[in-house]
C-alpha cells in the first residue's frame, strides 16, 4: 500500500509517540491502525533507524525498539551568592534544546527558573545538580538538592501534623515559606503546565499526570536527602504557558491568580476516608485566599456527613466571597453533599448540584 506524503509523517510520528508503551508490538499497532502491510513497517522502522531517531535490539519477535536519546546533559551546581536561575536555565538547559518549539520551550523556562530559585532560595543546600535527556518524543529534566526537603520544610513552616499534609498545601497553591519572596505560585503552575510533574523528598513521591489529571502520592522506603524534582513534557505538546495561567484566574477576576482546583485523593492519608469536621478544617485552610475553588473528587467514592456540612454548609456561609465548586462527584458524595444543604433550599449550590456536572470540570 502506497501513502502519500502527510500519511507518511503521520506514521512516522505515530511510531514515535507509541514506541515508549509498546516497545514490543510497536510494528504491529501501526499496522493495525494505517493498514500497512508487515513488509511496509519494518521499511519505516528501518528509517527510523537510519535517522538516528529509533533503536532496535534482538531479532524477530523478541525485538524490541526504543526512542534514542538525542541529547543528554547534566551539570552540578554550587548554590552560591550571586548564582541565578535564568543564568542556569540560558547556560545549562536552554542549548540542549535546539529546535523545540516556542511553546514547549517557554514550558520548560518557566518549570526549570522557578524549580530553581526553589533551590536557591529554600533548601538550604550548597550544591545541586540539573539534567536534561531529550529524544524524538518527550522532554525530561530533573533538578536535585540536597538540603532540608520541601516536604519537611512546609511541614515546619506550617506547623502541620505530618508531612503529607503538605502535599495537599502544595497542590491548593499560594503556598510558600517565605512570604516577602514568594507569592507561592511556582509550584501550583509548573506542575500543570507540564505532561509529568513529580517531587521525591523524605519518603514521599508526589506526582501529577497532566493527560489524565491524576494526582498520586506514595511512600518509599528509603529516605530521600533533599529534594528531586522530575518534569516531563512531549515535544509536540500545544499548550503554553498563557494558557495554564488563564485557566485559573476566576472569570470575574481581571488579574491574580485567584482560581485553585484541589484533588481531594491527596487528603486520604493511608486510605483513610473522608469523614470528619477535621479533615474538612484541613482542606479549606487558606481557601479564603482564592475567590473560586474547585473541589476534585475524582477517585472518592463517598463522605461522611460531618465532612460535607463543614465543608458546603459551615465553611461557605462563613465565607460567602469564596465560591467552591465540587466537580467529579460519585452519586453518594453528591447526595451528601445535598444532605448538607437540606436546611438551605436557596443556596445557589443546590443548583449547580442539579446541573450538567461536566461543564464546570477543570483539567
């Protein structure tokens, strides 16, 4: 079977973008999906090949192909006085990626300046290092200190209970230790504008996928001295900056960043369910420095009466400048958050709760 041109670089890019997560049946799944004959695959396999862009090992069926590393660079860094991180991000970062597009480029300056003066400004840390690993498909960089740890460095700061606790103050935004510096925006942004966003520190993982809007957190083990940061985006994304930060600016708000989406997975410590006035108080603290939040209940299958009535009841009439918006609700959390609400026939919630869910949804 023939193809013209456009076809071609459609295959091209469709092996490219697939070869990560079928590493085996690559040649197969194009196959399938453009009709080709096996002969015409393994001819655009070879060129792939051939340009430097794939990587083949084994023979026959226990081939197996992989995106070839185009660029890989890592350099360690003395956090000393004076150091910078755009100086970091034009002399480290920004040649090895020659060719991206403005978009993904802007993506990558943003992650990589704020990360670092994280770095400098936060961890306490006398060296770093950063790397960038670069193929066809997808853009990653890694930055990593060796100072206090940002889990356990929130956690003193805010006195919280347990350091998980600071993840879910991370994910809400406007979150930093160092109020006259900071506005504490770094964080909530970069980890939304890039595909794969994680923090390693202590024995906690925090990660966020962009393409399905999970948000995981899990325990390791093995202490991590520091913090490591990972972020991963492809080389083809169509998203920018501008609109990552648009997306959260509440609709009636002109400037600011005043708009924060919470996945409340992050609050089940351990699994624990969502049932008590204590939780709830955790969950809205800081809320009232925004004007619209988004309740994510994505993966909760249900809440406990005390939860719901100081979250939708208590918390909202003492705050009726905030307006809170719960969004992926399993029919037992949206009954009970109606049970909240029985007392207050002419609360507008009551009819957002009976509207199209789906079109409040932020990704």
């Amino acid at each position: 079977m023939s193809v013209d041109n456009k076809t071609s670089q459609e295959i091209q890019e469709f092996i490219i973008r697939n070869v990560g997560s079928h590493p085996t049946d690559i040649g197969r799944l194009t196959a399938e999906t453009f009709g080709l004959s096996r002969v015409a695959i393994v001819n655009r396999l070879g060129a792939l090949i051939k340009a430097g862009l794939l990587v083949a090992e084994g023979k026959t069926k226990a081939r197996r192909y992989t995106l070839t590393v185009l660029n890989s660079h890592h350099k360690e860094l003395q956090i000393v006085p004076g150091l910078t991180e755009d100086q970091v991000w034009l002399r480290d970062v920004k040649p090895s990626l020659l060719g991206v597009p403005t978009n993904v480029l802007d993506i990558c300056a943003h992650g990589v300046t704020e990360m670092v003066n994280n770095v400098i400004d936060h961890s306490e840390s006398t060296t770093a290092t950063i790397g960038v690993s670069r193929d066809a498909a997808t853009i990653t960089i890694t930055i990593r200190d060796y100072g206090v740890g940002i889990f356990h460095k929130i956690q003193q700061a805010l006195n919280l209970s347990d350091p998980q606790h600071a993840i879910l103050e991370l994910a809400k935004g406007k979150l930093t230790t160092d109020q006259a510096r900071h506005t504490g925006e770094g964080i909530f942004f970069t980890s939304r504008m890039f595909d794969e966003f994680s923090i390693a520190s202590g024995t906690l993982l925090f990660i966020r996928l962009r393409r399905t809007d999970d948000w995981l957190f899990e325990s390791e083990e093995a202490p991590k001295h520091g913090t490591d940061v990972m972020m991963k985006i492809a080389t083809n994304a169509s998203h920018t900056t501008k609109e990552i930060f648009d997306q959260y600016r509440a609709e009636f708000d002109q400037f600011g960043f005043s708009k924060t989406n919470i996945p409340l997975v992050l609050l089940k410590y351990e699994g624990e369910q969502l049932i008590s006035r204590s939780q709830a108080k955790r969950l809205m603290a800081r809320i009232d420095q925004f004007r619209e939040v988004i309740l994510d209940f994505k993966g909760i299958t249900s809440i406990g009466q005390a939860f719901a009535d100081e979250v939708f009841r208590i918390y909202r009439g003492d705050h009726p400048g905030v307006n809170v918006y719960p969004v992926n609700m399993a029919p037992d959390v949206k009954g009970m958050i109606q049970r909240s609400l029985s007392g207050s026939p002419d609360d507008s919630l009551n009819d957002y709760l009976r509207s199209d869910m789906e079109k409040h949804k932020v990704t």
